[in-house]
C-alpha cells in the first residue's frame, strides 16, 4: 500500500494519502460495477479485481491492502473462506462483503467471525458510509498500536530508570557501614557490571605524571580475567590525553575509534573491544577511573553513561569520606595518646565535639519534624474550613468524616513535638484509660489512605479485649508509626495485619522479654514484606538507626516507641526473617478502669467557583492534606486529579488527552523526585503549565532561591483553603 499520513487535529483520523482496494468478484460485471461505485466514494482508492481463491492468496501475497470487498458465493470457493484467508495473511484489514444473497443470517454470522461490514447489491448507495466507517476503524486500530508501542518504550525506560535508581540506594546502603575503600568500589563496580550487563567493571588509582593505572580488584563476568594490576594507558591507545582534561572517554569499537585503532588488538585481547572510562576527580586532578570493558563492539546510551558517572561520583565520595574517616580516626588515637600524657581541658573539648555531634543530628531531625507538622497543620485548618462551610450549605452528612480527619490530624501533630522528649522518655504523657480495639477502629480510614491502595489492611480484634492504661496519642502515633514502616517494607505490595490480643506473660516469658510478669494487652503490626536480618533487629531501637535511603527517615521511630511502651510500663518487641516478613509488638499492662466517652469537635467559607471544565492536579504525599485539597476544589467546581508522588503525577501530565489548568504540588516529595523537577518535566510535555507550589519548610533552594520561571509560584503551609481557591482560580484565569 502506497500510504502518506496527512496532517490531522487532535480528533482527525489520519488517512492515507492512496487507498488499495482488493475486490474478489467472480462477476465482471458486478466487478465493473463496484469499482465505478467505490472510485465515486473514494476517488483517492486504486483497485484490483481477482475472480478466484488462487488470484486472491496471490494478491494477498503480493502486498495487504487497504480494504477487502468480497461475494459471498463464488464458484469453488465461498466468502467465509475468503474472511478465514483474510484473516490469516492480512489481519488489520477491513473485509467488507457486497452481496446480493448473503441473507441477514449468514451476515450476522460473519460478523461475529470477523467481517467489518456487509452491503446488498442493491443498495449500492449505503457503500460510501460503511467503507469512511472502516477506514476509520482501520486508522483508529493502527494509530492506538503506535501510541501503545510508544507508551511500552516510555515505560521500559522509566522502569530501566527505576532499577538504576533503586540500585544506587541499594549500594548506598550496603557501602554505608564498609570500613575498606577496596570492597566500596568492588561493591560499585560489581551492581555496575551486573546492570549494565558488561563483561567487566573496576576501579583504579591514576598516577598522572606515570600514566598509569592500579587496579586492586575488578568484576568480570564469568570466564573473563581480570586486570587486577599496573597497566599503562599509552599500551592501549592515546585516550589518556581526554581523561587528563576530566573527558569520559567511551567507544563502541576500539577498531574504529582514532584514539584505539592502532591499538585495538591489545584492547581486544582483554576483552575491552568496547570501553567506557569514567575519571573521577579530586580538586581540579584526575585521581580515579570508573571503567566498563565489553568483549563485543556495543553502543553506550546517554543514560548509560549518566547512571556510570552518578557510581562514580558516590563512590569516589565514600572512598574519599571513608580516608577521611581513617585519617580522622588516626588523628583522634593519637590526640588520646596526648591526652594520656597532658590533662582532662582536651576532655572538655573532646565532650564538646559530641555535643556538636549530637546537636547536628536534632537539627536534622527537626528539619523533618518541621515538615511533618506543617502538613498536619495545613490538614487541620483544611478539615476545619470544609466543616464550615458544610454547616453552611446545610450537608451535615459529611461533618463526622472532616472532623475525624482533623482529630486525628491534631493527635498525630501533637504527638511529633513530644518526639524528642519521648526518644528521651522525659516526655509528659497523659494516660488514660483505653481500649486498643476502639482506637484501631478510629484510626483504620486514616491508616487505609496513609497505606495506599497497594496495601491490603486486615483487623484482628480480640473479643472481651482489657483495657490499658496509656497516652492515646502516644499509642496511636506508635501504631501509625508501625503501619508506615510495614507500608515501606513491602514495596511492591501485600498484606498488613493488626492484632489485638490478651497475654498472660509467666516468669520465663518475662524474663525472655525483659519485662515484669503478669496481665498484658498486645497490640500487634504484622506484615509480608521484605523482613530484617538479625543484625538489622538487633540495631532496630537504637536511636538514628535506619535502613532507609537518606530523606526517607529519621531513625526514631523505633526508639520513640521503645521510650513509649517503656515509660507506660510495657516492652515492645521484634520478630522478623529475611524475605518473610516482620510482626512488631507492644505490650502494655491490663488496667480495670473503664475508657473515658470521647468528647466531639466544629466548621468553614466558600469561596470563587470554577469555570466549566477548569482541571486542577494535586501532588502532595500528605494523604490528609491532599484529601482535603482536593475536596475543596471539587467543592468548588473544579475537575480534580491527584497524586502522592511525581511518578504517579508524571504518569497523569503524560496522557496527552487529559486536559490540566494548573498543577499544585507540594515541594517535598518521595521517591527520588521533588515537586519543581515534576514541574519541569511536566512543562516538557505541557509547555507554559502554571504550577503552585506549596510548601512545608526550607526548601527555597529546591525553588532556585525564590528564583521561578514565568507561571510558578509559591505558597507556604499552613494556609487557609480560601487563600488556596482564591490563587488557584487567579492562576487560571491569568494569562
């Protein structure tokens, strides 16, 4: 088919500029007569005409056409066995039968086995409508496999991204506790070579002034040697001159690169026909190489070369802070020696590098905590204006929802400035009566949002439960705390169980758990997710200790609830395997009293109403806050889309049909993507998309200082939902 795609709007069909029409009709006639009706119909058509099964395979063959009209009896051969041949050799081809004995039967029946369409010979008239109907079909089928082809190669390369991703946390974490820089840049170049999928990966020490490189140990794929040694680089080409100047130097084939191809036999015999050198700096000097050897000539991407260099910067950065660390290491025996020798003035000062230390480890904390409580606040005063304004407008059905929502909002922001004392156990708490079954009950909507849809939450309660004696919002705050560490151990998904229990702990019980014997009440965090080592639980209370990616956790959780269950009299404890699962359980003490009767709280204005079809996008990791935003702008009339991070925005900014006004998205995102790069990327595909950023802390460097682009602006929390529609619907509106 001799095709041309023409220019189309976003709701044209593309048509092809020729349209090849196959006709199988015995009848020349009849041919004759269908070709002078499908030109009139479609003048840009060129037809070919076969009379028999042979001509027709044969033509099918020669090329697929555009479009099939058959008989449906024709001598030696029928319709429906011309629809089968069609159906196997030219599949995406409308066929279309014009007949005059088909019968309304036998028509139905060839539809429902394939046909496009039939038309009577009679009714020759009706063949314009069916024939622009199947073309567009036909376009419409081949224009959704391109852009399903297209969104397969935007999802591989997000989720090849996503695995690089995942692999640099992966080897932060496991070079994060190694004391030799050998095994940190093995460690790099063995996820390199494994991702990348090379025969060999290593690092070495450049001496520049020798041009020379020393190679401790490398990574070779099976049946591939190692370089571990002193190699000269003027043995293998001219290439040393580029990594003097800090150049990366990569080739696809050391044949035909002019730095190798003198050279390229000695390449080759180390099975290096293909090279990535990455040079890692140090004040202005190349210190360093990151190299990738491949036996086969082979292309290296863009992003390839990117994920190298981000290795080799991480790598280069803990080789170079674990010296530091021996070299500091060596300086504080030898001031201990001196201190031996002199006095206790350096005791003093000693002291005082630990408070420092110490001090640097809450303020980053509180930079967290900050953040944390800004959300709550903004959930608050959310939660509030909707319940006025429903009060209002006379909807009191929706008050109990907004008012739990606040609640538990004020309990948890509460709970977060008592963090510190709690780590401390010097926090004043105030215990009431409770019953644990009551409080799981009032926190499952909560908890089922902060899980997310991926997380199956299922509740155990223990009938005829005793109550205990305990702060609530403590308890809750350990609870959600507990639910949110579960929710990140299972990354791809699974099941989450809380159970109550009542325990009787014997002697031998208490002594295996640190704790008085006697009456208990559990209240257990279980879940199928990725699990912890021995070594991982056995640190798993020590304050600031975290398996988590820098920015993902404080590293007091655990120890918050450790201080908790032991200030109220009880114990918590771990039971976890490796790739099975962790089950995290606090015991607090029976108490007889009987639980309180809980007291209620109250309400909010309106504010300007959207234009018709006015879409807002809400990106916030906050479910309750992200709640109540978009609660808000539906309430005001608006098409609202939402998101808890920028993947799941950007999978929405992507779908080129869904329209977007404005974008509103909190700064401080998880995943490895803030708010402003969502932004940018979005006004990659969206140019000219106004964004509102709101924000819950310090994060004006991530807004280039208060510097923004044309249609970006910034909000801080807590703000009213007022203030919030009132510049939402100035931004749209503005031009």
């Amino acid at each position: 088919m001799n095709s041309r795609s023409v220019a189309s709007g976003p709701n044209e069909i593309v048509m092809p500029a020729t349209i090849d029409v196959l006709i199988l009709e015995d009848s020349r006639f009849d041919a004759e007569l269908l070709g002078e009706a499908l030109l009139a119909a479609l003048p840009q058509a060129q037809t070919r005409a076969v009379r028999d099964e042979g001509d027709f395979v044969a033509a099918l063959a020669e090329r697929s056409p555009s479009l099939i009209l058959s008989d449906y009896e024709l001598p030696g051969f029928s319709g429906a066995e011309a629809l089968e041949i069609a159906q196997r050799m030219a599949p995406e081809t409308p066929f279309i039968f014009v007949s005059g004995v088909i019968g309304e039967d036998n028509a139905v029946e060839l539809l429902k086995r394939g046909a496009t369409d039939y038309v009577s010979k009679g009714r020759l008239a009706r063949l314009p409508v069916v024939l622009d109907r199947a073309l567009k079909e036909a376009a419409d089928r081949r224009a959704k496999r391109v852009a399903e082809s297209q969104l397969q190669a935007a999802n591989e390369a997000f989720r090849e991204a996503e695995l690089r991703r995942l692999a640099l946390m992966e080897l932060g974490d496991r070079i994060r506790d190694i004391d030799s820089p050998a095994e940190i840049a093995y460690l790099a170049s063995a996820m390199l070579g494994e991702r990348l999928r090379v025969d060999r990966a290593g690092y070495g020490l450049v001496d520049k002034a020798a041009e020379t490189i020393s190679i401790d140990r490398d990574w070779t794929a099976p049946g591939v040697a190692s370089l571990a040694g002193l190699l000269h680089f003027r043995d293998y080409g001219s290439y040393i001159e580029d990594l003097q100047r800090g150049a990366t130097v990569a080739f696809a084939d050391a044949r035909l690169d002019p730095r190798t191809r003198d050279n390229a036999d000695a390449l080759v015999a180390l099975t290096a026909r293909a090279v990535v050198n990455m040079p890692l700096t140090e004040r202005g000097g190349l210190v360093g190489l990151l190299y990738l050897n491949h036996g086969q000539a082979r292309e290296w991407t863009q992003d390839e070369l990117d994920f190298v260099r981000e290795t080799g910067d991480r790598v280069r950065s803990a080789i170079a802070r674990r010296e530091a660390q021996i070299e500091l290491q060596a300086f504080a025996e030898s001031l201990e020696r001196q201190v031996e020798e002199r006095a206790a003035e350096l005791e003093a000062a000693r002291e005082q590098l630990r408070q420092s230390q110490k001090l640097e480890a809450v303020g980053q904390l509180t930079g967290g905590l900050a953040h944390d409580f800004n959300n709550l606040l903004a959930a608050i005063s959310g939660s509030l204006e909707l319940m006025r304004r429903r009060a209002i407008d006379g909807q009191p059905a929706e008050l109990e929802r907004y008012i739990g929502v606040a609640q538990g909002a004020v309990k948890r922001a509460a709970a977060l400035t008592h963090r510190l004392l709690a780590f401390s156990r010097r926090q004043t708490l105030e215990p009431k009566p409770l019953n644990a079954n009551r409080l799981v009950s009032d926190m499952e909507e909560l908890l089922r949002r902060t899980l997310g849809p991926e997380i199956e939450l299922e509740r155990v309660a223990a009938v005829g439960l005793w109550n205990v004696h305990a702060d609530p919002s403590q308890l809750e705050n350990a609870l959600l705390n507990l639910c949110i560490n579960a929710r990140d151990a299972m990354p791809e998904g699974g099941k989450l169980v809380i159970e109550t229990a009542n325990r009787w702990v014997d002697a031998r019980t208490a002594k295996e758990r640190d704790m008085p014997n006697g009456q208990y009440v559990s209240l257990t965090v279980s879940d199928n997710g990725v699990g912890m080592t021995p070594e991982v639980v056995a640190r798993a209370f020590d304050p600031f200790f975290t398996t988590k990616p820098i920015g993902m956790g404080t590293g007091l959780g655990l120890s918050m609830i450790y201080g908790f269950a032991k200030q109220s009299g009880g114990q918590v404890r771990i039971y976890s395997e490796p790739g099975k699962g962790t089950s995290v359980s606090i015991y607090l003490p029976r108490h007889d009293a009987q639980e309180e009767a809980a007291s209620e709280p109250v309400e909010a204005p309106l504010a300007p109403r959207a234009d018709q079809g006015d879409t807002v996008l809400v990106v916030d990791d906050e479910p309750a806050l992200r709640m109540i935003i978009v609660e808000v702008m539906r309430g005001l009339g608006y098409a609202t889309l939402e998101a808890g991070d920028g993947a799941g925005a950007l999978r929405i900014l992507q779908s080129p049909r869904q329209r977007i006004d404005l974008l509103v998205s909190d700064v401080g995102l998880p995943g490895g993507m803030n708010g402003r790069q969502v932004a940018d990327a979005a006004r990659t595909a969206r140019p000219g998309l106004k964004v509102l950023f709101i924000t819950g802390y310090a994060e004006n460097a991530v807004l280039s200082h208060g510097h923004l682009d044309p249609g970006m602006h910034v909000m801080t929390k807590p703000f009213e939902m007022d203030v919030l529609a009132r510049r939402v619907k100035e931004l749209i509106e503005s031009r």
